[in-house]
C-alpha cells in the first residue's frame, strides 16, 4: 500500500512540472514578444485569441512581455466600435487588455475594402498600411508568431 502511494505521489509531481523558461529569461530589458492575427469575426476563434492572450500576460507578467494583435480582414470587426457580437464582453475584454499594454492593430488594406473609418474603431487602436506586412516585420523584429 505504501509503495502505491508513493508512485502516486510521484507521477503527480511531474504532472505539476513547472515551465522551464529559455535563456535569457524574460525580463523588463528583454521581454518576450509574441504577435497575434486575427482574420475571423467567429466568436468563439476570437475568444480563443483573446484567451491565449491574457494566458500569455498572467505568465509572463505585464512587465515582461509585449503583445501585439493584429486584425485584417474579417478579423477587423473585432476593433469595431458598433461590433454586433453575440458574446458583449468581447470588447470588454480588448479594452481590458489595452489597459495592460496589448496593442491592437487594424489594417487599413481591409478598412478600405470593408469602407470602415478610423473613427469607426475602438479608441486606441492603431492603424497600418497593411496587416500581413505588420506581421513579417514583428517577426523580422523579434516578435514570435502565435496563431492559437
């Protein structure tokens, strides 16, 4: 009986293995960089997105990692002010993430297409010229490349 307890005791230890982090370590002077896209208006694809973000916030902390998401084409109705989700809180909770430092981006290429104005947007979203060249060049600076 001992010895069943004791192999139990031990494959839950590995089961609450921590994360070992890669070297350098994050820190305020390094900080993990990740960039999201997001081309859907699916709901449940967007709360997985914005799920995975905040994960990556409360691991990494707020101070040692900068997110980025990047919305193009159907994707962009996620920083719409007048957004018709079924699910409210989707821009509560980009809002919230703002207030941690996320930066959400909208491409202008798909603005255009779609007839959408920056005054449309959530306040405080950025535009670029365009959302897949946004992409390559955070990756070219760095930024690793999520798509939950």
């Amino acid at each position: 009986m001992k010895r069943v307890l004791i192999v139990l005791m031990v494959l839950l230890s590995f089961s609450f293995a921590e994360t070992e982090l890669a070297k350098p370590k994050p820190s305020l002077e390094n900080p993990r960089k990740f960039v999201f896209p997001i081309t859907t208006a699916d709901e449940d694809k967007i709360n997985h997105l914005l799920s995975s973000v905040s994960n990556v916030m409360k691991f990494y902390g707020v101070d040692k990692s900068e997110v980025v998401v990047v919305a193009y084409s159907k994707g962009i109705k996620l920083l719409k002010k007048d957004a018709d989700f079924f699910d409210k809180d989707i821009q509560k909770k980009v809002r919230s993430l703002m207030t941690y430092d996320v930066e959400f981006i909208a491409c202008n290429n798909t603005m255009k297409t779609y007839g959408i104005k920056k005054k449309d947007l959530l306040s405080g979203v950025e535009v670029v010229t365009a959302g897949i060249v946004e992409l390559i060049e955070r990756q070219l600076s760095g930024y690793i490349y999520i798509r939950p």
